[in-house]
C-alpha cells in the first residue's frame, strides 16, 4: 500500500487509529465486493481520504464487524461498510487513479511488453468500474481520469514547478470538494477544495522527491529537474503545502474533525520531515538495528525472558499465535514493530516492510 498519511501507531491514540483502520479496511473490502479480489491491490493510504472526510461532516460512521484477516494477525475488525457514502466514493477514486497508474506505465514501458495488453485491459476494468461508483454521488470521474493527461501536457509547456505541479492540485480540490456534497454540507466544498489542491500538489512533489535518482539514471522526466527546484526549495514547498492544508481543513465546518484533522495535520507534517530527512541517518539506524531483528526472525541463541502472567491467554495479542509474533520454546518472538522504531522515530526500516502499521510479516 502506497500513500504519505501513514499513521505511526506510536503517536496516533488508539480511538483514532481503529477508526483509522477502519476507513483502510473498509476501503479494501469495498474494493473486493465491487471491483473483485485484485481490485484489493489498489487500496492506499491516501485514497480513503474522501471517506474520512465525509465522515467528518456527518459525523462518525456505523461500522460492521468483518471477518480475520492475515493483515490484521488473523484478527477481526470493525470497519466502515461498503454501502457507505464516502466509502463508495474512495473506492471509485482508488479505481479511477489505479486505471491511469497502470496506464502511465504501460505507456512509459515500465512493465514487460508481454504484460503490457493484460495490464491495459485491467485498468479499462478498473476504470468502468471507478465510473460506475463515483457516477452514483455524481462525481466527474474526468476529473480524475484526465489528471494524468494534463500531467503530461504541463510537461511540455510547463517552465515551474507549480506549473508540473497543478493537475494534481486541480484533480484533489475536485475529490476534496465533492465530499461536502457526499455529506450534503456544500458550504464545505470551498475550504476543502483548497486543502485537496495543496494535498494533490504535495502528493506529486512526493513522487517526484521520490522519483529523481531513477528519473536521472534512466533520463526520464522529473519535476524538480525540469525546473531547477533544489532540495531546499522543494523541502520548502513541502511544508507550505502542508500548512495549506492543514489550514483549509480549519476553516471547514466539521462536526467530527478529529481523524481528518490528525491525518491531515501532524501525520502529514511528520511525512514531510521523513520524506526530506537525510538519508545517511536512516541507514546507520537501520544498519544498527538489523542485528538485534535477525535473532528474532530466526531463532537465534538470545535468551529470552519469562513473560508476565497471561502473556499467552490471548490468541491474537502480543504472544499468541496469530498476535503480533508467534510464540515458541522460548517465548515469543517479538515482530519487527517490537524490535525497530517506526519512521517518525528515524528509522524507516519497519515502515517500509509494514507500512509504518503492525506488523503484518507472518514470518515475524
């Protein structure tokens, strides 16, 4: 799963981080439901956004209690249902960009030509099928659908890196906005459309931070280097944009702002400072902590301590089988959560394996 709100599980309370799991799964099996089993695939981050944001409006959603799952350690959830407003409008928004993602590199000859009619055949059916869910709360699916384009078009006659940078903009303040009309709070529709433009313009600053060391060995085309925007300035532009949004979601009329507002507030300003952090730093850590992970993955001859009475009662905690490492001889093995910091703790070593949540590697 791919997105830049990815809450740390060590800073985010626990209230918010279930119904933050509850937004991610719920997006997951409306994915599953309406699109098929592959659709899952397509489940990030930042696409259950417009489904945290109609519930701010209205106010917190009903969830329902969905069956164990490996990437919850063989427990259930409650999670936001299918049926739900802002749930069908990010899982269309998900199929919409999944579509164009798989577009872009069948035309940029990212994948082997032999898969490349399979993959375009796959994003027209995530495409009809993106259209079919944000049609029902009359959402221009164009408007996400044509992002890509216009992406392509700046390339040629763009000079600035806010000039690369404003279809994706244009392309978030039409998502932002449209959940105010999801929710029927319409006097919402300005104040989040100017936080969906500073949130789509950082998400493609992000890529192209990301990007730039491939970009260059390939020769391929990258923001930053088309307009001559040092570290610096892009670091810069990050936190401003960042402030952007946080901004705009104030002066939205919310009457349960806390998840959108800690999605879109600290957890996007720590994304910013991880994204920008150098990456010498984030190596040594890692390269320090590795030792002390290898022992439990593998079994090594470190002996461990007797576990507090009712360690074990539960199946699904921290020493049970399908907790959050599996018990042994020796007493559990710990999961690299355990074992590493997550990223906002100057490390992304866990993050990039688990996506900055609990562990998800069976073999932990």
């Amino acid at each position: 799963m791919r997105g830049i709100t990815r809450p740390c599980r060590h800073t985010l309370p626990s209230e918010l981080r279930d119904r933050w799991r509850s937004h991610l799964c719920g997006l997951c099996l409306t994915l599953r439901d309406e699109a098929g089993q592959a659709a899952r695939i397509l489940t990030g981050y930042d696409m259950l956004l417009p489904s945290v944001l109609v519930e701010a409006q209205i106010g917190q959603a009903a969830t329902v209690t969905a069956g164990r799952c490996p990437l919850r350690g063989m427990r259930t959830a409650e999670v936001v249902p299918a049926d739900h407003a802002g749930m069908r409008l990010a899982a269309g928004a998900s199929l919409l960009n999944g579509a164009a993602s798989l577009d872009d590199k069948v035309v940029d000859a990212e994948v082997p030509g032999w898969s490349a009619p399979a993959l375009s055949r796959a994003a027209e059916a995530a495409r009809r099928q993106g259209r079919r869910l944000t049609d029902e709360s009359g959402f221009q699916p164009d408007a996400l659908a044509g992002a890509s384009q216009a992406a392509t078009a700046a390339e040629t006659t763009g000079t600035t890196l806010e000039e690369y940078l404003e279809p994706a903009g244009r392309a978030g303040a039409a998502l932002f906005a449209h959940t105010a009309l999801v929710a029927g709070r319409p006097e919402n529709g300005e104040p989040l459309g100017r936080a969906g433009d500073a949130f789509g313009r950082l998400v493609h600053l992000f890529d192209a931070v990301e990007d730039y060391q491939r970009d260059s060995a390939s020769d391929a085309f990258n923001p930053l280097a088309a307009s001559d925007t040092p570290p610096e300035e892009a670091h810069r532009t990050a936190r401003q944009l960042a402030g952007s949004v946080r901004a705009a979601l104030a002066d939205a009329h919310l009457v349960d702002p806390e998840l959108a507002v800690a999605l879109l507030g600290p957890v996007l300003e720590q994304a910013v400072e991880r994204l920008f952090r150098p990456r010498a730093a984030t190596v040594a850590v890692a390269a320090m902590a590795v030792p002390a992970l290898l022992p439990a993955i593998f079994g090594g001859g470190r002996r461990w301590r007797r576990p507090p009475p009712g360690y074990y009662g539960d199946p699904y905690g921290p020493g049970g089988p399908y907790g959050y490492g599996y018990g042994g001889r020796r007493g559990p093995r710990m999961s690299c959560c355990d074992l590493l910091a997550c990223d906002c703790c100057a490390n992304c070593a866990c993050n990039e394996c688990c996506g900055g949540d609990e562990c998800c590697c069976c073999c932990c």
